[in-house]
C-alpha cells in the first residue's frame, strides 16, 4: 500500500541539496569521526512525526529524504568495507508534529514517506497503539509493507472481522549478515504498555519469555542476537529479557536498541552485551559497531572459550543535520543528495504545501 517516490520527480530540482526548501543552514563545528565495526547498526527511535526535520532548529534540519540518501551512501561503505550495516526503528514514528497529526486521516501522507527507507529491523512503539484507527493503519499498512523485518515479540492485534487474536507481526527474525555472514536473531519488544487500544494486545515481557517461541529463539545459537525495543534502558523489561538470554547465552554479544525515553543513552549490562537510545523528534541517529564477534560454533565443536576474542562496543549520536551526513558519509553536496532521496524530500514538501 506504500506507494514509490518516482512520480514526483518534476519537482526535485529545487531539492538538490537535501533538506526542506526553508530548512536553516545548519552551522559547521568539529565532529568525531564513526568507527567501524563488524557489524555496525544506524538507529532511530521515536520521530512522532518528524520526518520533515525540525524548520527552526539548523542542528536537526534534514529531511527524512536526507536520512534515505545517508543510508544509501552508508551501506556503499559498507559493502567495500566488507562489512555489515543494519538499519534499526524502534518505534513511536506516529504522533506528534503537523506532518502526522494535521492530516485527515492522520497520517495520511506520512506512511508513504517513511516507507521509503529500507529497514533491517523494526518494532513498534506506544503511539502505535493509543487509538484503535492508528493501530490498524500499522497492521495494515506497515507491517506488511516492511515483512520480515517487522518484529512484534509481545504485541497482538484483535483482528475486527473475526476478534481472533493474532501476533502483530513474527515473534523473532532469524538472518544472515551480507558480507560477514553472521547469523543474526533479532527480537523486538514494546515495555509492559496497558492504555492500549481494544484492538491490540501487550503480552507482559516477563510472560512472553515463557512461550515456546521464545525459548526457541533463545537457542538458536546465533553469531549475535539484536534486540530492538520500545524500552528505555534503564527500564525493566530490558534487563529482564538480557538475564534470560545470557542465562542462556554465557558468551553470546547482544545488542540492545532502545527508545521511548526520549533521550541519548547508553547502558553495558556486561562486556559482551551493550544498550544504545537516541534521542526523540528525529534529532538525533544512533550509531553502534560492534568487533571481535565470532561465529558461533556448531554442535559437534568443542567449546574452546580460551581462544575468544574481546568484543568491542562504540557509539556516536549523529546530530540530524545535512553537513553531519555529508561529512559521515564522505559525500559532498552535490553528490550528496539519491535520486530516491531527493524523491522523498519531495514528497514531504508535497505534503506540506497540502497541510498549509
């Protein structure tokens, strides 16, 4: 249902550049370069609507069309690296700025927009669930349109043609990196939410752990697990979901993708097992790399721990900025700025115009 950008392509040449044709120039200052991993994860957690980047505020101008065109280059790099690069959403991408709310319905244009970046990993946050219609909307439009990296661990949806109870979307993805080839378990939970809408279903965390799928993903035996969630990191449900997992997993590296608090954070709950959250409003985009992950070994291998190396955790917090992404990237201006970037920052001045 998420339509492609390419029909807008009249209108791009007053977009070459990125950003929001009255978007402020964002001020140049010192940045601290991005250390790359084996594995290496781009983050955003709660835009509540902010796609069109923030018109009064230089630091966090860029469009979401920016950010499209800032992954495209990053998983070129990526790729003659010979490295891994995994895009992550952690939810709340509903409620909260004009682009969103003033629309009729609400998120009328919005869903086409965001739909446009590709992401590895997903889940969904509160604002999904508030109200009944905008519950639906993210069965039936998101969920869908993103497949199999939409990942609902504890969230059902009350289908209303049936009332059946069924899981919003795969408890767990399993995968296989594209150029290290690691072998990859992804989770993605929402915290112990309970004003939701009559038609969604929260499963405690706590609960949910006790299912069988979970206990089966759990021993998966995977090169890395990536847990996605709408959680803030100091929050429960997150060191509950890391004790079950390392009880299971001793030596396993675990990364933690969290949201819903609204800030820039770290956690490390042990050496091999490091949380990040960035931010709120698409201000910010999280990095994290990740080095020294070994491949796991098979059954029949002896269980050697003396020969394993030490995993190696990073982060930056990306101001949302087009000079941030141009430097980040390696790109200049004029290079800067996808075709299918440029369509997306299309659309939402589209957009706009129509909610003037």
């Amino acid at each position: 249902m998420i339509r492609r950008a390419a029909a807008l392509a009249a209108s791009l040449a007053t977009i070459a550049n990125g950003a929001q044709p009255n978007a402020p120039a964002p001020v140049a200052a010192p940045m601290r370069e991005l250390e790359w991993g084996q594995i290496n994860f781009l983050h955003t957690t709660d835009t509540h609507g902010w796609i069109g980047g923030h018109l009064q505020e230089s630091q966090y101008s860029a469009d979401w069309g920016d950010y499209v065109s800032f992954t495209e280059h990053m998983r070129r790099k990526a790729d003659e690296k010979g490295v891994d690069l995994l895009i992550i959403d952690t939810g709340d991408r509903v409620e909260g700025n004009g682009l969103y709310d003033s629309s009729d319905p609400k998120g009328k244009y919005i869903y086409d927009i965001f739909g446009q970046q590709s992401i590895d990993v997903m889940c969904t946050g509160n604002h999904e669930l508030y109200q009944p219609d905008t519950t639906m909307r993210e069965h039936n439009i998101t969920v869908p349109h993103y497949g199999k990296s939409y990942v609902a661990s504890n969230l059902d949806y009350i289908e209303p043609e049936t009332g059946n109870q069924i899981p919003q979307a795969q408890r767990y993805i399993k995968f296989k990196t594209k150029n290290q080839g690691y072998n990859v378990v992804a989770l993605g939970f929402i915290f112990d939410f309970n004003r939701n809408a009559n038609n969604s279903v929260v499963v405690p965390v706590a609960e949910s752990m006790k299912q069988a799928w979970f206990q089966k993903a759990i021993r998966e035996k995977p090169d890395i697990f990536v847990v996605a969630g709408h959680v803030g990191l100091r929050m429960a449900e997150f060191e509950q979901i890391y004790k079950v997992i390392r009880d299971e997993n001793w030596d396993t590296p675990i990364v933690f993708l969290g949201g819903h608090a609204h800030v820039r954070d770290t956690r490390k709950f042990d050496d091999k097992a490091v949380a990040i959250a960035s931010g709120r409003y698409f201000e910010t985009i999280g990095w994290m790399s990740v080095d020294g992950v070994n491949k796991a070994k098979s059954t029949n291998e002896e269980d050697d721990v003396s020969v394993d190396a030490a995993v190696k955790f990073t982060r930056r917090y990306i101001d949302n900025n087009v000079l941030g992404l141009q430097h980040h990237a390696g790109i200049d201006a004029k290079n800067f700025s996808t075709p299918l970037g440029r369509n997306v920052t299309a659309m939402i001045t589209e957009a706009r115009s129509k909610l003037d």
